[in-house]
C-alpha cells in the first residue's frame, strides 16, 4: 500500500453511539516496531480507539490497516494482534498453561507449536514454574505477565496494551514498567499502549498521542510534547505538578500582566508567528529557579510561601504572586516554610505563550 | 492516493448486513417468539375478543361493551373486585410492614440470624395449594385452633373466618402474609444491607436513636427497594387464584372469590369464553394501572440522568 | 450499672460490660422467637396431623403431638387417595409432576441462559426492544394470554401433553431467567469476553468453554428457582394438561377438596406434606442460594 513502514494506520476514523460522537475523523500512523502511547484523561476516547484497533468494537467509519492489510471488518482474531488487559481478564477456570494455548487451540494450530510456542512465552516472561498453577493463585504482577504470555503466544506483530499497570500497586508498576520496556527492546513488535498515567507514557513511549474529546491533541516524541506542547491542554495534562497559567497580553516583545512584565525575545515562537492580544503564560514548576539560582534568571520576581510539600528529593512550593497561585520546585534540602518571601526567576526561552482565546501554542 | 480515498469517513461503515451476529439472532428467537407471539400477539387477541360473544369457541361476532356491561352487573365479579381490593391493600400494608419489620430486626447482628431466616422463609417455599391447604386445616372451626381455644375454658371463642361470609377473605389474607412476608423480609433485608455502613456510624456519632434513623434516614434511601417490592407485590396480588381455590373454593357461597378465578372458570367451565375474556382484560388493565407509572419512574427517570 | 466490673474509684476500664438480658435483648429476640412460631406452626401442625390416627384427631388438639404415630396416612396418600376420578393416590401426580419439572427447567434454562448470555454480550439491534417487551410481560397477568396459548398449543398438538405444559413453563419462566443469566453475564468482566474474541473463540465457544464454567452458581440458582416454581404451579397444570397427566398439586387439591366420603385429615395432611417435601428439600438444602435466587430474579426486575 502507500506506506511500507506503518504498521498501524488508521485512517478517517469515525465512531459514534447514536448521535454521541466518540471518536472523529482520526489519523494515525504506526510505524514497524514502534512504541505509541495513546495518553488522556478518562473519558477521552483512548481504550475505545484501542478497541477499534482490536476490532472488539464496530467503527462508524474510516479504515484500520495492519501490516498493510484493510482489516476494518475482520473479526479480531483474523487481525495479527494481540492484546493485554487492565483486569488481566485471565480465564479463571483455566491452568496458565490452559490460558496461554486457549487461543492457539481455537486456531487449530499442532499440538507441538503450541507446546513449543507456551514453552518460549513462558521463559520469556519468566513464568515456567507457574504454568500448571490457576490465576486465583497468582500474585497481580504475575498475573499481567500471563496475561501479556497470552498475547505473545499469538505470534503477532502488534500488541494492544489496555492500561496493563493500572490494577497493580506502584511500586510493582514500576518494575512491569520496565519489563514491557525490555520486551519490546527485545522483540521490536508494534506496540499501542493506552494510559492515563503520563509517566509510563514518557518513559515507554517512542511517540505518545494525547487525546480529548476523541480527538488527538498532540502526537509526538515524549521530549515534544513536554517541551512544546501544542495547546494550553497539553501543556496542563502534561508535568506534575502541572504547569503555572498567568493571564495577561502580548505586546510586541513583551508579556504583560498585572504583576509581572517578561520580555520574551528569546522565546521560540511557533510558526504563526507573534500577534498582539491576549494570551496565557505557561511555565512549568520545575523550570522555577530560586534564591540564588534566581538571580542569574531573565525575570525575577518575590513570592510569598503559603505551603511546603516535602516530597523527599525535592519540595514542591505552593506560593502566591500578589494572590495568584505560583508552584514550584525547589531543592529537598530547602529550608522554605510557610510565611517566607522567596526570589524566583523565570527564562522566558523555558515557558510557553498560549493564545487566549483559541488555546493554541504562539 | 488511496489515502485520499478514504480520508472522509462514511465509506468505511459497514453494508446493512443481517447476517452479522447470526448466532446471538438464533439464540434469542425463543425471546421474540415469547415476546412478541404469545406476550403481545396473546394479549391483543384477548382484548379484541373480548368484545366479541364468543362462547364455547372464539368467534368473530363483535357485541361492543356488552361483555363488559355484563361483567360489571354480575354480583359475583362485583364481590370479586371487592375482595381483590381487600386483600390487596390489607396485604400489601401488611407484607410490608412486617417484612420490614422483620427485616430490621434481623439486621440487629442477632445470633441465630441464618436459623430465623429459614423459618421465616421456607413457607416461602411452599405451593399455595399447599398453603390454603394447611391453613383451611388450622382454622377448621370443629378441631383447629378455635377448638383448642375453647377446649382451655374460653367457651364462647369464636374464630372461624373460612365459614363467615363476612370475614372469609381475611382468612385468605392469614394464609397469604404466612406464605409470602418471609420473601418480602429478605428483599427488605438485602436492601437495608445494601445501605452504606457508615450511615449508620454517622447517626450513632451524631446520637439519632436507631427508630428515627431508620424512619428519616434509612427508609427514605432504600425507597428504590419499596417501590419494586411494591410493585411484585401488587403484580402477585392481581394472579391470586391458587389460594383461594385450595382453601375456601371461593365461598361460603361467593363470599370470598376472586377475580382470577372468575377468568378461569368463565373461559373453562361455563363455557363463556368472552366473559372471561373481559374480565382478564380488566385485570390487565388493573396491573396496567400499577405498572405504567412505575414503569416511568423508574425508566423514565432513569433516561433523564 | 457497672459495679460488678469497674472496681470504686477506677472508673471505666477495660472492655465495656455487655449483658445478655438487656432489655433490648429481651424485647428483640422475644419478639422474633413469637414470629418464629407463628410461622413454624403450620408445619408442625402439618407433620403431627399427618402421624396421627382419624380417632386421635377428632378427639384432641391439632397442636398436640400424636400419642401413637402411624404412618398409616402416609402410605394410603400415597397410594390409595382418591380424587373422585380414580384412587391409585398422589403417586400418579408425583411422577406426572417429574415429568413435566424435568425437562421444563432443562428447557427454559437452557433457553434463557443462552438468551441471557447473547443479551449481555452480544446486544445486536432490536434486542432491547424484545427484551423489554419480556420484562414487562412478566407483569402481566397470566388470564390475558392463557387462552391465546391453548389455542397455539391446540395448533402444535400438544395441548393437554406434557410437552405442551414444559413449553408453556418454558415461555411464563423466560422472563425472569433471561433477567437472571443477562444481569449475571453483564456482571462478568468484560474484558473476559474481549480476550476471549481476541483469541478466536466464536459465540458458542465462549459460551461452552469460558462463561458456563464460570456460572455454576447462577445455574443452581436458576434451578431452585424453576423446579420450586414449576412444582409448586397449580394454574397451568390445571389448564394444559389433562387428568391423567394432572401435576401433583392439582391432585392434592383434588383430593383434599373432594365431596365425597368422610374426610380423613391426616390423610389430607400427609398429601401436603408429600407435596410440600420436594420444594422444602430443595429450600433447606439450598439455603443462601435460595435466597440469593429469589432475591435477584426480584430486586432487579
């Protein structure tokens, strides 16, 4: 077809429930052995794309490619993928073993292949010894990796990832997190992983596409969409604790608001270019310097401290800038508490500007 | 180029294809057979002739309202409606009040709860032939418990509702909350544990005593659970027919009949199939009546959030 | 109130005294031990009736046990009862009774949880529309469609057989079965399902081999439900069957209710009491799931 690299392509996708449209006219290229995380809040359409992709769901329109192939209306098992769960969606009745061939044996496939088949799923996943065990006697971890065995089994070029962490507790989320990375670096299948979690979004993804309202907002690299997200919801969805908006206007260099005034000739403006109006100020917690740091900034403003959050290796500081609020980051050594007046400096080239009135990125 | 082709939606949805889902279409056929044949199509034949006079075979000869002037000038439906009506509020009230009473008190952590439970449930379990039958038995005026009463002195004890025409219905009504309060117990109890327990720790911290929460607090929330019970209490009140056949046969005299055995004897014994075509008909349009604003409460509302 | 535990000047310690006989107690369990009688006493009065003798009844209290037990009751219920039309006893009707149970909960089990199933998974259009339509058909009284039946039944010609009655069980028990297996397969994940798609498994392999392994108590439930209710029915019997194929309750009615000859109480009890014995089997081996069944068939609807 068209594109010999994409191994996903969705195409014009439409869905919708009687008159409530859920996804709209969506375009999305996958290429061979990439990493995509669909990233959004719930709600937004993601497990649902997903599922279009598995063919669990019918689409209203617009077409799914896989591997260069028009699948749109192929049942899902016809379609060379495979697909892990949020609830692991383990068959209760069934061994490990049972799980992982349950599929195999409804492709008739020899009983050798799928012997040999269960064999290497399972010393890739580490799960030899548990194969004749139920899934009631399986820790969550252990779980998800049968469950992501079952997917392997099929032999698939892509895998469809559910939210896979969400069920388990963090400090295993962090580790499966890493295993799906290793997998993947392992058998550079295609991967679409959905998650309302932005970390495993940034740290799995080669691209992540953030998605509303069943649209996608951005797709691009992690580093993009963190550095220059395309419109103010991106901005906020992304970073932890999310980004400071001040309101205020632009006028010719400048960025003027009531309690500060910014000269933004070292910003990187969009392609549109700059026009005067109204706009907002994004600038992330973590791009505040403070006390000494701050003086070295472009911009330097006090700030009054309201709340310090000791979080360990840094302190998250909840100020207000003449009764606006103002986050920020500060070292964990910080000896910052409430009452304080602090300095902050802001780097202008660090921030972003966003229309106000269209949210858009300048 | 095939890209632009496609770029537009609407090509990509599926041809009108009945054929799709084939096996979920042949597993509910017996569903739309039942639904449509017999529930529907039953219903509306029924109606339709009951404005015929049809009488030993269903017969096309529309008579308008006649069956129905009929029917309402029989003394003997008069006293069936009138019965129904008895009974049926007398033993909602009743069921109610006691199955919630019941309910609560089990709902105390009691010990031996699963022992009450059982008693208070298996008549549950039982046909209501048997029931009318063991219930004619017990209020047998010659050697039930009117009997036992005055053989201990009271001489003059007089408790024999099966036998007065005045009070036979309410002999029924005995037999009916015996049989069916232990059902209403367990709907109520599962809906009183189905209310959030910290409900209850609020009230305790705040020092409402148990009686006003239950009346302000708990009986409100748990107005979901009154309404269906409500409502399969009613929908069961209307089919009564069992009972009364097994304990009284309808009498002394007509005393205690009941509509749907005036159905069933009209369309299979006197052999006057229009009659009692009318008369279910009236019944449908009694349940009807309890049904269509439950029906919009419940799904209406539900609809709107 | 506390002197017997919290020793002068030490004030309260330790755990708070609890007394059995508070009067709250008293009142609560004085109260559920009366219910309890009221609703124990009709089959006590049932079982002592039945071992009595007809001299020891006319003489006594029905509330008094036997003085000497027979079973003699028992055996001439079962065997010798007369209805008016024949006296082979209830026998005839408890083996008529099977015949029509059996294949009557097989058959509307087997259709509504197959029903249930493509409902909850595999919803196609128009679905909704028939089931709301067998919903509210639950509600309607039976007298509006008993004769529209007779007629199909008379059609088929099985009016008056025991596969005319196991059908009509079939269709007046689909209502609430279809509610029970759809509400219960909803209740399963459904990423089950999905996973199962994924594997290749089609609309009857994920029926047989991964959703009824998985339902094994909806089924039992599913059961009590329909063997209490079909053995209990009376109405339909009466209606669809002839007298030779009578179901037990009917003969029981018959039986006891009959004109003719001298009635012989412990005869009559001890035929309800056979009667009542497979339903209250069922029920007191059941228990919790009992009240599970009737609980969610009803809750929901």
């Amino acid at each position: 077809m068209n594109q010999t690299t994409s191994s996903v392509s969705i195409r014009g996708l439409d869905l919708h429930f009687g008159s409530v449209k859920v996804l709209t006219d969506l375009d999305i290229e996958i290429g061979e052995g990439e990493f995509l995380v669909l990233l959004g809040s719930s709600g937004c359409g993601k497990s649902t794309l997903l599922n279009c992709i598995a063919g669990l769901l019918d689409v209203s329109g617009g077409e799914i490619h896989i591997k260069g192939r028009n699948v749109t209306w192929d049942e899902p098992k016809d379609r060379g993928i495979g697909m892990v769960f949020q609830s692991y969606a383990l068959y209760p009745q069934m061994t490990v073993r049972g799980n992982l061939s349950f599929g195999l044996k409804q492709a008739k496939v020899a009983k050798s292949e799928i012997e040999s088949r269960v064999k290497r799923a399972a010393e890739v996943l580490q799960i030899e010894a548990l194969l004749e065990r139920k899934p009631a006697q399986l820790s969550g971890g252990q779980r998800q990796r049968v469950a992501i065995g079952r997917a392997l089994v099929r032999d698939v070029d892509v895998f469809l990832f559910d939210e896979p962490l969400s069920n388990l507790d963090a400090k295993l989320r962090a580790s499966l997190r890493v295993e799906i990375k290793r997998l993947h670096q392992q058998l550079h299948n295609t991967m679409i992983y959905v998650t309302h979690d932005q970390i495993e979004a940034m740290t799995l993804a080669d691209r992540i596409a953030i998605m509303k309202d069943g649209a996608v907002q951005q797709l691009g690299t992690p580093h993009e969409i963190y550095s220059s997200p395309v419109n103010r919801y991106v901005a906020a969805f992304i970073g932890s604790p999310s980004m400071n908006f001040f309101s205020g206007s632009l006028s010719g260099d400048n960025f003027v608001s009531d309690t500060m005034t910014l000269s933004m000739d070292r910003y990187a403006f969009d392609g549109t270019g700059r026009q005067n109006g109204r706009v907002e100020l994004g600038v992330r917690p973590e791009h505040v310097a403070c006390d000494e740091a701050a003086r070295d900034m472009p911009f330097q403003v006090e700030v009054d401290v309201d709340v310090v959050e000791p979080m360990g290796s840094d302190t998250q500081v909840w100020g207000s800038l003449q009764g606006e609020e103002f986050r920020f980051r500060v070292d964990g050594q910080s000896t910052l508490k409430t009452g304080d007046k602090v300095l902050v400096g802001i780097d202008p080239a660090r921030t972003c500007l966003f229309d106000m009135t269209t949210e858009l990125r300048l | 180029m095939n890209h632009q082709i496609t770029h537009k939606g609407a090509q990509g949805r599926r041809p009108f294809r009945p054929l799709r889902n084939l096996n979920a279409k042949i597993a509910a056929i017996p569903m739309i057979l039942t639904a449509m044949v017999v529930f529907v199509g039953g219903t509306i034949w029924t109606v339709v002739y009951s404005f015929t006079n049809s009488r030993l075979l269903p017969r096309e000869q529309f008579v308008g309202l006649k069956q129905y002037e009929r029917l309402w000038g029989t003394s003997r439906w008069q006293v069936s409606i009138e019965n129904l009506l008895i009974f049926g509020v007398c033993s909602l009230v009743l069921s109610l009040v006691i199955g919630f009473v019941l309910a609560a008190l089990l709902d105390q952590k009691i010990r031996f709860e699963d022992t009450f439970r059982t008693i208070f449930l298996y008549p549950f379990a039982m046909s209501f032939i048997v029931t009318g039958l063991v219930w004619q038995w017990i209020l047998n005026p010659r050697l039930g418990v009117q009997n036992v009463v005055r053989d201990l002195g009271w001489d003059s004890f007089v408790f024999d509702p099966l036998n007065n025409a005045d009070i036979a219905i309410y002999g029924i009504l005995i037999a009916a909350i015996w049989q069916g309060t232990g059902f209403i117990m367990c709907l109520m109890l599962a809906g009183l544990r189905g209310i959030d327990e910290d409900i209850w720790k609020a009230a305790r911290v705040d020092g409402i005593p148990a009686w006003k929460t239950y009346i302000f607090i708990v009986i409100p929330m748990m107005r979901p659970v009154f309404i269906t019970t409500l409502v399969i209490i009613a929908a069961g009140i209307v089919k009564v027919y069992d009972l009364v056949v097994a304990q009284t046969s309808g009498g002394p005299g007509i005393a205690s009949e009941v509509p749907a055995k005036y159905v069933y004897e009209k369309m299979f014994q006197s052999q006057n199939l229009a009659q009692g075509f009318a008369a279910s008909t009236m019944m449908l349009l009694a349940v009807l009546i309890v049904l269509i604003p439950w029906a919009y409460l419940e799904f209406g509302g539900r609809r709107r959030d | 109130m506390t002197e017997s535990v919290a020793p002068v000047g030490r004030g309260p310690n330790g755990p708070k005294p609890r007394r059995v006989f508070s009067r709250r107690n008293i009142f609560l369990y004085g109260i559920l031990g009366l219910v309890a009688c009221y609703y124990a006493l009709p089959l006590y009065v049932m079982v002592v009736t039945s071992l009595k003798g007809m001299p020891e009844i006319r003489m006594g209290n029905i509330f008094s046990p036997p003085v000497e037990v027979t079973f003699q009751p028992w055996v001439k219920a079962w065997a010798e009862a007369c209805t008016g039309l024949n006296c082979d006893g209830l026998s005839r009707g408890f083996w008529n009774s099977v015949m029509i149970t059996v294949p009557s909960v097989v058959l509307s089990i087997a259709i509504a949880s197959v029903n249930g199933y493509a409902l909850a998974n595999w919803r196609f259009k128009g679905a909704n529309v028939f089931f709301t339509i067998l919903i509210f058909g639950a509600f309607i009284p039976y007298q509006v469609m008993i004769y529209p039946l007779v007629i199909i039944l008379r059609e088929m010609g099985l009016y008056g057989s025991f596969w005319g009655l196991v059908l009509v069980h079939s269709v007046f028990g689909m209502p609430i079965l279809t509610l029970l297996f759809r509400n219960y397969f909803s209740s399963l994940p459904e990423e089950l399902f999905k996973a199962a798609r994924v594997d290749g498994a089609g609309f009857w392999g994920i029926f047989l081999k991964i959703m009824l392994p998985m339902s094994v108590p909806i089924f039992v439930v599913a059961m009590i439900l329909q063997i209490t209710g079909i053995w209990n029915d009376f109405l339909f019997g009466v209606i669809y069957t002839k007298p030779a194929n009578y179901p037990m309750t009917v003969q029981l009615n018959n039986i006891v209710n009959s004109v003719q000859g001298v009635k012989e109480y412990n005869v009559n009890m001890a035929a309800t009491m056979i009667t009542a014995l497979v339903p209250l089997t069922v029920y007191f081996i059941s228990g919790r799931l009992f009240v599970r069944g009737i609980a969610a068939g009803a809750v929901k609807g």
